[in-house]
C-alpha cells in the first residue's frame, strides 16, 4: 500500500492511528462496563480521526496516485453532520442513564445519512452511468467543499449549544433531588465540552490568523488546522478514556421548556414524578397545605437526624412521609425557598455548628466532623460552610 512518510503526514499519522486505537479501546471498555457514553465516545473518537485522514493521506501520496486519488475522492471521510448529534448524545448517555437512541433521537443523524447516500450517488453516476468525472471533473474532493464545511460548522455549534443547556438542566435537576450534588456535577463534562468547543473556534482562529499569515491559506499552511484539531481529539481521547462518571439517576427533560423535569419511575420505585428545577413563588390557595409539609419535612428531619446521611435523597424524603417526591420538591422550594441539596447542606452545617461550640474540633478533625454530619467531601464541605456562615470553619473556630 502507498504511504509516502514524511514530515506532514507522519505527524498526522500518529495522532490518527492513536484515535483509532482510543477508539477501540472506548469501544471495548463500553462492552466490558456496559455503559453507553463509552460507545458515543468512541464513535465521536472514530469520527474526528476520519476527519483528518484525508490530509494526512494526501500527504502521502494519495491524491496524486491511482487508485488512490479515487478512494479519497468517493469515500466520504469528513462526517461534519454526525459530530454534533454524537458528542450531544455523548452528553445525555454521561448525565442520563435511561438515554437510549430512540426513533426521535435517531432524525438527529438524517442529515449524516443524506450526506452518505449523496456520496454514494456521486460514486455511482460517475463510476456506473457517466463512466466518468462528471462530479469530480474539478479535481477537488467533495469533503472540501464549502457549502459542506460551513452548513457542518453551524450543526456542530448547534448541538454545542444544546449540549451545555442539557448539562445545565442536569445541574439545576440535581440540586432540587439530592443532597450531594456537588460531588456529582462532574468536572469531565466540563472539560470535553470546553475542548470541543476549541475544536469548534479553530476554524475562525485560522481565518483570522490567515489574514496575517496568507500561507495558512495553502495546502501545507492548512496542514496546521488538522495538526491542532487531532491533537484537541487525542486529549479527548485519553482523558475520556479515563472517566470514571457513572450516573444512577435516570430522567426525562424537555430542551424547550424551563420548568418541569420528569423523573423516571424507577428512580423513586413509585409514580413518575415532575420536578420544577426552578424556584416558584407561594401560591395563596396551597400555602396552608406548604406549611403542613413544611412542618412533617423539619420533624422528620431533625428526629431522624436523616442530614447525616451522605446519600439522602428527596427520594428517601418522600418515601418516610408517604408522599411522592414532587409534593417534598414543591414543599422545600416553595416553603423554605431553596433547594433540596442547599436544605439538608444547611441542617449539616447547623450540626457542624453545635460540634464546635462543644469543643469535638479539639478531640477530632474538621474533615472528620464534617463527614460525620453527613458532608462527603472537603471542597463541599468549606463551600457550604462559607455560604451559610460568611466564615471558613477555621475563621469559625477563631471566632468562638
């Protein structure tokens, strides 16, 4: 097989082949754990190594050679309308355990599938009818085409988009359902969204840096994107490789409205029930009904001593008062005006309050104190202490 190694397309051959094997490896540690966010990694992986391939193979020789010029020419190498679905079901399947490629998510990816049957019709009129160059008489690779990159780029920054208001729905979700939701507002999410995003603004940065480098415009001065561009994808790779998220609470949320999340049943082995994520203010005809629930959630709590806990959910709420989990959602918010995590955490703090005023910081550490009020972190534990008090639990001390 022709490959001519050199400097342009050595580089990239390293960076693609790495991408193919993260590739494997996601897909492979996605059979063995049985966690779906592995396999939209992996094809997410597997489509940007595609990506550069084209480059990295007419470095090589290819499109100056038979039958490797037509190779390049009819196989569609560049998927720009697949990337953005799968890195925004890569988002969901990491947050939502019940996210599943259903009918609806599956009219995502037609546009993809369009541009495949266009490739293969491009293949066939020229290879079979015309039996000859009719689409690629200009010598120019579809995939480059600019309509294609431009109409891609906008998809792409599309479902960017949404995969941020889905993270941020989540985030809202999981201070109104659990009392540990710091710890579950996972940093990776962040940071492959944050490197996707880069992926997305080198276009523009090479368009500008064109302006005073015009060599950046040429075959080998573009080089460069696709140099970034794999090495931002090898990042994904390996840190996305070593990504430990596994998330327990299955849900359902709709993109266009701000209020209700629907949680799946068997999350509270109950009725589903519709979280508001947003705070609302008192309606007049329930506010007796509020204060009743009010009264139940503080007894409940202050006997049971249910804050020390590290994994009280609103879910074990609901379940000891014999309700379900939106009548305690609507109750905390509404009543006590904030949410579920900030309630308990503030029941916690009162805890790690009372300990110090009894001297246990002498006889033990903070941490420790902290975990056995029901915090499960240091970073959680300082965070809420500093919201609720002003103070640092050290400036706390002091100050006693």
């Amino acid at each position: 097989m022709l490959f001519q190694f050199g400097f342009y397309s050595s580089l990239l051959l390293i960076t693609f082949s790495q991408g193919i094997i993260y590739s494997i490896l996601l897909l492979l540690k996605a059979i063995r754990t049985e966690t779906n966010s592995n396999y939209w990694l992996s094809f997410f992986i597997f489509l940007c190594s595609l990506f550069v391939a084209p480059w990295m193979l007419g470095f090589a020789g290819w499109y100056d050679n038979q039958p490797y010029r037509d190779f390049l020419f009819y196989t569609p190498f560049q998927h720009l309308f697949f990337i953005g679905p799968v890195i925004y079901f890569y988002t969901q399947s990491l947050l939502n355990p019940s996210f599943r490629l259903t009918k609806r998510n599956f009219l995502h990816l037609i546009p993809g599938i369009l541009y495949l049957l266009y490739a293969v019709f491009m293949w066939v009129y020229d290879k079979y009818i015309f039996q000859d160059y009719y689409f690629y008489k200009d010598g120019i690779d579809k995939d480059f085409d600019t309509w294609y990159h431009n109409i891609g780029l906008i998809s792409m920054t599309i479902y960017f988009v949404a995969s941020i208001r889905y993270y941020n729905l989540y985030r809202k979700l999981m201070f109104q359902v659990v009392s540990y939701a710091d710890s579950v507002l996972f940093k990776w999410i962040k940071t492959y969204l944050y490197s996707f995003l880069v992926m997305l603004s080198l276009t523009i940065l090479f368009d500008i840096a064109s302006v005073f480098f015009p060599e950046l415009n040429s075959y080998k001065g573009s080089w460069w994107f696709f140099l970034f561009f794999s090495i931002i994808m090898y990042y994904i790779a390996i840190t996305g490789y070593a990504n430990p998220i596994i998330t327990k609470i299955p849900f359902e949320v709709s993109m266009f409205d701000k209020k209700p999340v629907l949680l799946l049943s068997d999350t509270f082995n109950s009725e589903a029930a519709v979280i508001d994520i947003e705070h609302e203010v008192f309606e007049a005809e329930n506010s007796a009904e509020i204060e009743s629930w009010k009264a139940k959630i503080e007894s409940l709590i202050k006997s049971q001593a249910l804050y020390q806990n590290q994994e009280l959910t609103l879910t074990d709420i609901a379940k000891k008062l014999d309700t379900n989990a939106a009548v305690i959602s609507k109750a905390i918010n509404q009543g006590f005006q904030m949410n579920f995590n900030d309630f308990i955490n503030n029941y916690r703090i009162e805890a790690v309050k009372t300990s110090f005023e009894k001297g246990e910081h002498k006889k033990s550490t903070l941490l420790g104190i902290a975990f056995d009020c029901g915090f499960n972190s240091k970073a959680t534990f300082n965070r809420a202490f500093k919201k609720n008090t002003g103070l640092s639990p050290k400036e706390f001390i002091e100050k006693l």
